[in-house]
C-alpha cells in the first residue's frame, strides 16, 4: 500500500474536524471506543465470516480479539458500560481507524486500514423521524466538507416482514423466507418450493419411522425416535436430545399436511422484491401492488411515506433517492430502514456512506432487550478522494 | 515422504538424504543444482506461498486451506495419484431429521434457543470449513479449533459437528458420525504444486519441466 502523504493526512484531519463539528452541533456526543475489541460479540453478530474478514487474534491469556472492522458495535457496548444504571438514550460520534482483511489485496477503494467517521443514535421512540434526522445529519456533513453530487440508495426490512405477517402461512416458513431474504438465490427455491411442493421435505427422514411419527404427539414421538436409534443401533451422542430431534421431525412432518403456499401470496412476495427505483414511484407501486393482491399492510406504508415526507422536510431531495425492496439484503445486522450514499465516480461499490436500524443489536452486546438504535458511518478517505477530484 | 520418493523414483529421479542420517535435505542425482527439503506437510504450503521453494508434493486440501488465495500463488500442475483423502461435514448419525447443510442451518437457531449457544464444529480445516459453510448459506456456528481425534469431539461434547480428512469412513463411522448428503468440501490428492512467488529462472524453469515430462512417461 502505498504511504499516506503529510498533505494526505492533514487534509483528512481537516475534513474530520468538520465532519465532527456538525455531529456534534446536532447534540451528538465525541466518543472514542477501544480499538481492541473482544471477537465474541463479532462472531455472534457476523459470524464465523469475521475470520476470513477481520483481524482476530488470540491474546497472551488465550483470549480471542480482534481489531475493530466498524465503530457501531464498540458504540454499542460503550454505551451499555457507561449507562449500566439507567437511560437507555444516548447520541455519539466518532471518528477513528476500522481495520479489514481485503483477500483479494488492499487497494486505495477498499483499504485494510481507514477511517470512519460516524454517528450513532440509541433509545429513540420515534422511528421514521429518527432515521430521517440521521439521513439528514450524515448529508449535512458530507455537504459542509464540499461533496456535491450524490445519490441514496435505501431499502426496508419492516416492510418485507410486514408482507410476509400480513400473507397467511405456518409461523416457521415465515421464519424461513425471513432467514433466506439474506441470500437471493436460496429464497427463490425456498419460495419455489413452498409454493410447489412443501411436502418434499419429508423424503429425507427415514421412510418408515417418517410413517410412525404421523400425528403423534411430542413425548411419543420422542419415545419412538429413542426405540428406532436402539433398534438401528445408533448411539445418541452430542448435545441434541431425542426430545429435540422428534419434534423438529414433527415440525418436517407438519408440512405435508399443509397447503402449498397460494400463488396469491407468491406473486404478492415476488412482486414486492422485484420493486426497485426513484422513491416516490417506488413508493405508488407498493401502494398498487397491495391493492391488487387485496393486502392491507398500511401500518408499515404510512411509516415508508412518512419517512419519504420528513426527508423532504428535512431538505433531502427525493429525486436523488432511489429505493430498492432487495437492497440492504447483503447487509449483516440491519432490521429495517438500511440505506447507502454513493458517489458517481466511485459507484456502488464502494459508497461513501451508509447505515440503518439495528434494534436487536444492543441485546446482541449485552443489553436486556432490543432497543431501538440506529446510525451512520462515512468512508472518510474515499469521501476526500471524490471531494478533491470535484474540486479539480 | 516415502510414496513421494517412490514416485520419484519411478520416474528416474532418485531423492538422496545428505549429510547424517537425521538430514533434512536432500538432492536428486538425476537433476543439477536442486535441493530437496523434507519438511512437514503444513510447512509445504508455506514454503511454496513464500516461494522458498519452486515446487512441491503436497496434499490438494493443505494448499487450498493454507494459502487463502492460492489460485494467484500456486499452479496445480499434476495430481499423483496417492494421498487420497476427502475433506467432510460429518455429523452424529442419530442426527435423523439432518441430511444436508440446509437441514442444518434450519435447526441451527432452534438449537441456539435451546442451548444458548451456536453450534461448534470442530476442524484443523477453518479456511476451506468458513468458506464451504458460506457458500451453503450457513452462517450460525463457530469453529472449535481441533489438531488431533477431531472425529471423537462430538461424542465427547467438544464439538456438535466436524470437518475432517476420511478414506474409507470408518473412523466416523466407529465414532457415531455420517456425512452429510451434500457433505464432501473436496476430493484431495497428493499434487505436484509450484510456486509463482519463487524467483524462476531460465535454469529452474528448465529443471521443473525436466521433472514433469519424466513423471509423465
């Protein structure tokens, strides 16, 4: 890689002092969490992926660390040290160095070392309004340190899960297209397969005890699968109990006495993801498609319209802002409004801005219960990088 | 080290120990200026990602998990046909209701409800487990590291599930263990490997062609 130059690093201290002026005008709080940070709360959140994209090491003492590859998780378990009696509110910014393992090689777009500069806003209420003021902060900032042109890019969890709530289906294939929205390819089979054969499960399951289980109750079926383990010989070792492998067998089982999933409701969920442009046509479409397939999921299209008009309020031009149903589906750790600011010479690739909801992650660090939290973090180098080439 | 020598030997090329008996280099007499290294089979991969050594004879699955990017750092030049080994996702047979690596990222929350813990696959293979896994879609587990009887961790509570080496499958099998219908990372063989790190001359380039057209004939 090549060395930062003297002017390279006074320009960049420059534009972060601007950057945390106007955070902390907006009554968010200067903090400066540990660089070091234990792997665990990593590999919960991120999982074992961590390894192959961070620097984990293992201490004198046998102690897994790693260097932090964001600030919003040390935020997040700074901010739950210092308020262990009392106010789950808080507002932060940072501004500091997140490291990354790049296996195809460092290169100045996507370096193993750089700076993030950010905000962070725990414990508020209101939740459109919230993620407006954190929109509208982060662009404030890129503003005030010259960056002129720019387009958004953002998605919505709460709406997808407001479509799969309002379709009727068992509460775990819910649970199943929720936890597959994440990888495209495997949700369209799961989809395909819920729709056409749900059944098709069950031909994995040994066939004669898969016979046995029908309709039968859990402590039978945990009777049987004990007496069929003996008969076969198998010796049940691990963690798993019998309990644990009947009824899951139970759960496989159920799915051949239920409907496939209608092709109402796989058109409703296909039409949904395939929903992609300018915000506000965006928007008109979800409303159309709702209507067409007879589903009322009003709540959460007032939140998305709502949302869309504090924007305004707040001056961000909604011509420059494009929603995607399946962006944010790469993104570890997001619950809802998930967003993203690219400039046009650097592209999608490697934005200069993003962030989001993630109420679940404070209990991931250690709190008691989702609190809502969200917030944002500028890619500081490349932000520099298009400013200057503006500029010139 | 013994079948490499044999195959070499084969070929014409004859490996001499020098100095004491307990030397770790070697020379072949077929072949000029060349140094041969006995080292042990993780160091191969090192030694050719490094370029200390221009070429080597090592397992396909110790280069793929111990050169993350191998494919810009090695070329497989020829597989040898001995060291065969498959690389596994095995689990506890009395798994039933578990065939496939999307079973098991189906029950890997419920287990974590029930266990308050992901679960943990015990491997010396972490690389090409992560990779594997994430190519599946299976994210919720963590890797226990294991450098010796991995296959007796789920039975002792170690681990819940393993990635490991098998030939024949009966030391999973004695162990209570079943690969996953989907289960096999990589069929491994011992390969002739070089490496692109190694300075290579007009002479060493000349000398490793010399080694390749004799195990060919």
């Amino acid at each position: 890689m090549v060395a930062e130059t003297a002017r390279q690093f006074e320009a960049l201290e420059a534009q972060a002092q601007t950057l945390m002026g106007v955070f902390t005008a907006a009554g968010h709080q200067s903090v400066a969490p540990a660089i070091i940070q234990p792997a665990d709360v990593y590999l919960d959140v991120i999982g074992e992926a961590l390894r192959s994209r961070s620097y984990v090491f293992t201490d004198a003492e046998g102690e897994e660390l790693c260097l932090r590859p964001d600030l919003t998780v040390p935020t997040c378990r700074l901010h739950l040290e210092r308020g262990e009696n009392g106010d789950p509110n808080g507002l932060y910014c940072y501004n500091g160095t997140a490291f990354r393992f790049q296996p195809t090689g460092a290169t100045s777009a996507h370096p193993r070392e750089f700076r993030q500069a950010g905000i962070e806003a725990f414990g508020q209420e209101d939740r459109e309004k919230a993620e407006a003021e954190i929109l509208a902060l982060t662009i404030e900032a890129l503003h005030k340190v010259g960056l002129k042109e720019w387009q958004l890019h953002f998605g919505d969890l709460g709406l997808f899960r407001a479509i799969l709530n309002s379709a009727p289906m068992p509460k775990r294939w819910r649970n199943r297209l929720l936890h597959q929205f994440w990888r495209p390819e495997a949700f369209r089979a799961e989809l395909k397969r819920l729709t056409k054969a749900p059944a098709d499960k069950t031909q994995t399951l040994p066939e004669e005890l898969a016979k046995k289980l029908v309709g039968v109750e859990e402590q039978e079926a945990t009777a049987i699968v004990t007496k069929y383990l003996e008969d076969k010989n198998i010796e049940l070792i691990g963690a798993r109990t019998a309990s644990e492998i009947a009824s899951n067998m139970l759960a496989i089982l159920a799915d051949v006495n239920a409907d496939p999933l209608s092709e109402k409701t796989a058109r409703l969920i296909e039409g949904y993801i395939e929903i992609s442009g300018p915000a506000r046509a965006a928007g008109a479409r979800l409303k159309d498609l709702m209507r067409d397939e007879g589903v009322d999921i009003s709540k959460a299209l007032d939140a998305y319209h709502r949302r869309l008009q504090l924007f305004s309020e707040a001056g961000i031009n909604s011509s420059n802002a494009d929603f995607s149903a399946e962006f944010g589906r790469t993104l570890e750790y997001y619950s809802g409004f998930v967003f993203e600011i690219e400039a046009p010479t650097l592209g999608p690739d490697s934005p200069i801005a993003g962030g989001g909801r993630y109420d679940g992650l404070l209990r991931m660090c250690g709190a008691s219960e989702d609190i809502p939290a969200l917030g944002a973090a500028i890619h500081t180098e490349r932000l520099l990088s298009v400013v200057k080439s503006e500029e010139s | 080290m013994e079948k490499s020598i044999e195959l070499l030997a084969r070929a014409g090329l004859n490996v001499q120990k020098t100095g004491d008996e307990r030397g770790y280099r070697g020379e072949v007499a077929e072949l000029e200026n060349t140094d041969v290294a006995f080292i042990s089979a993780s160091e191969i991969a090192w030694y050719l990602k490094t370029g200390k050594a221009h070429v080597g004879i090592t397992g396909e699955d110790l280069i793929r998990e111990g050169i993350s990017d191998y494919k810009t750092r090695i070329d497989f030049i020829k597989p040898l046909g001995f060291g065969f080994a498959d690389v596994v996702v095995a689990i506890p047979d009395c798994w039933l209701d578990v065939r496939t690596m999307a079973d098991l990222d189906e029950i890997a929350e419920q287990f974590r409800a029930q266990h308050g813990r992901w679960f943990r696959v015990a491997t010396k293979y972490m690389n090409l487990t992560r990779t594997y896994f994430s190519c599946a879609g299976f994210s919720d587990y963590r890797i226990v590291e294991s450098l010796g009887a991995t296959e007796g961790t789920p039975a002792s509570g170690t681990a819940d599930l393993i990635v490991d080496i098998t030939t024949t499958g009966a030391t999973l099998r004695a162990n209570g263990l079943r690969i996953l219908d989907d289960g096999v990372i990589l069929k491994s063989q011992a390969n002739l490997v070089s490496s692109h790190a190694a300075t290579w001359s007009p002479q060493t380039r000349q000398v490793l062609n010399e080694i390749i057209s004799r195990l060919e004939t």
